[in-house]
C-alpha cells in the first residue's frame, strides 16, 4: 500500500509530531485560550499536499479521490484534527466554481438548518473551534462563511474541536459562493472522514498490537492468550474492513463523490469505529485512556470522525433507498457500484 505520496505525507507529519501538538491545543482549549495551529498549518500549506484535488490551472495538482486517499489515510494515523480533508475538498470546490482557493483552515457541512430571524445552522460541524473558515451546501447553494462571526456551542467533551455553528441571516446573505449539485459537500465530506477513520483504525490497530506482544501477564505476553487473539483478529478485520471500504469510494481519478461509493464507503467506516476502539482500550485496560498515552488522540478522532459528516444510519439508509429503486439487485450492484467505481 505504501506509495511516494502516502510516505511524504506520513513522515512529514511525523516529523511534526503530532500528538505533542494535540496535547498544546487541548490544554489550550480547556484553559480558554486561542487556539494555536500555526506550526502544523504552515508546514502543511508549503508542503503542497492541501492542493492535490485542486486542478493544476488553479495552482493544484490536480489529482482525484484515489490519490487524495492516501492523504487522507496519512492524517488519519497520526490522528490529526485539523479539517485537512475538508480543507483539500472545500479547495478543489472553490475552483470548479470559479473562485480563488483560500490558503486557510476550512471545514464543511453539507448537513444545514434553519433557526428564527434566518440564522443558519449546523449541529456538528467539524473542527470548528480550529477552522477559519466553515464551507455548508444548503440545498443547491453553497456557502463560504468567516468563523470569526460563527456563535460557536460544545457538542463533545474535553478534547473534542467541532462544535454547533451558526451563523445570522446578513453574514449568510453575505457569503454565497455558487450553486452545484445537492450533496455535494456531503458526499465529499464521507469520503474524506471514511478515509480519516481508516487511517485512524489502522494506527489504533498498530498500537494494540505492540503493547499486546510487549505486556507480560503470568510470565508472558498478553497476545499470547487465546481470549486476546480472539479480539485482535476481529479487530483486525473491522480495520481492513474499514480500509477496503474507503478505498472503494476513493476509486475516482478525478474530485466527483459518486453518490453510492460515498454511502458505502461512510457506512462501514462508521460502523467499525467504535468497536475497533473499543478493543484497542480493553487490551491497553487503563494505560489507554491516560492523557500521557497517544492511543485516546487516535481512538477520540475514531468516535469524532464516525459522528460527524452523518453517522452509519444515515448513510446506510441512502444506500437503502438507492437499492430499493433498483428492479434488480444484481443490476444495482454491478451498475451501481462497480460501474460508478
């Protein structure tokens, strides 16, 4: 699986080490402070890797869902929480409607309501406590609006950077971008969490068993008793479950989310998160819920991520309705997925 792409962004963000800069911007935010991401976002701006769905008129790289994948999976693993994905989709979005990418922190919602007076809101919208600014389709049209003048309201514990935005009807009317498809961003969104999770699975994975081989109980490892294997071979199938999944949405060579692939590949995800997460803290009993242990920074963005973008029963409930509108299964699979793919 390892390629060019997936080992540039994979060391550069272990140089960076992640998980020392996660802890920075918890003890900042439980102590009220602004939020610092300025070394992680700088580093990640001059890499380049922010622009690869951008298109290469537009100063991009021009690349698709199958190469963004690998970015993807990347941030994933060192468990970062900024909306990088968001960040690279939103771009990509921007230039196929004509306007200048920004270089700043984006996240995305395609998931809005409506409140009195006009106000527009998201419950959940994906670190927004890191983002500046916060891209929401509603219906056809979309939005680019400042986080500067968001009400911003927890909808996590400590530790958690999305929260519930809204915004007054002058900034929404203010901010109007253009107009595409209906779910759009909530396709794009799927795919980039699905891969986010696969990623984070596959680092949990990699933790869990390390410390099952090195931690001794009645004179040897843990990994060696039978209950043990028993709960890191299913774990292990849920992760490359989680894998397999999203690749298969991230088949494209070009920035469109298939409808179904996106579905598929956020159902499933979704699916397996907690579990996954659930095996990783029994095997590491209490060492893995201390702050000072990295395996809660991976296994936090693993329920996080399977929240957010619509959880695992709104999107298998979109591939329940696409199947049911099919005459026949068969052809439901074979065009729908294969075909799509």
């Amino acid at each position: 699986m390892q390629t060019e792409l997936l080992d540039s962004i994979d060391k550069l963000l272990a140089d960076l080490d992640v998980p020392r800069e996660v802890r920075l911007l918890n003890e900042q935010l439980s102590a009220g402070q602004n939020l610092s991401t300025d070394k992680l976002w700088q580093a990640l701006q001059a890499s380049g890797f922010v622009d690869v769905m951008v298109p290469e008129a537009a100063g991009g790289a021009g690349l698709g869902w199958s190469d963004a994948w690998q970015v993807l999976f990347a941030v994933g693993r060192h468990g970062l929480p900024l909306p990088v994905g968001a960040t690279m989709y939103a771009r990509a979005v921007m230039a196929e409607l004509g306007a200048e990418p920004s270089t700043e922190i984006i996240t995305m919602s395609g998931f809005v309501q409506h409140g009195p007076d006009g106000v527009m809101l998201v419950r959940e919208l994906p670190a927004a406590r890191l983002a500046t600014w916060a891209m929401v389709q509603d219906h056809d049209t979309i939005y680019l609006l400042p986080m500067s003048q968001a009400t911003l309201t927890d909808v996590g514990g400590p530790g958690c950077f999305d929260a519930q935005a809204s915004w007054p009807r002058s900034v929404v009317n203010q901010s109007t971008l253009g107009t595409a498809e209906r779910g759009l961003l909530a396709r794009g969104l799927a795919l980039v969490l699905a891969a986010q999770i696969a990623g984070a699975a596959d680092r949990a994975m990699q933790m869990t068993l390390q410390y099952a081989n090195e931690r001794n109980q009645f004179g040897k490892p843990i990994g060696k008793f039978q209950a043990v294997q028993q709960q890191l071979s299913e774990m292990a199938e849920w992760v490359f479950s989680a894998r397999m999944a999203s690749q298969l949405g991230a088949q494209r060579h070009d920035s469109q989310a298939p409808a179904l692939l996106a579905a598929i590949a956020k159902t499933q995800t979704s699916a397996v998160a907690a579990p996954i997460a659930e095996v990783a803290h029994a095997v590491h009993a209490a060492i893995g819920i201390t702050a000072e242990y990295d395996l809660q920074i991976y296994t936090r963005r693993l329920y996080e991520w399977a929240r957010l973008g619509g959880a695992q029963p709104y999107w298998a409930e979109q591939i329940g309705q696409q199947a049911l509108s099919s005459d026949h299964l068969l052809d439901f699979m074979r065009q729908g997925v294969f075909q799509e793919a």
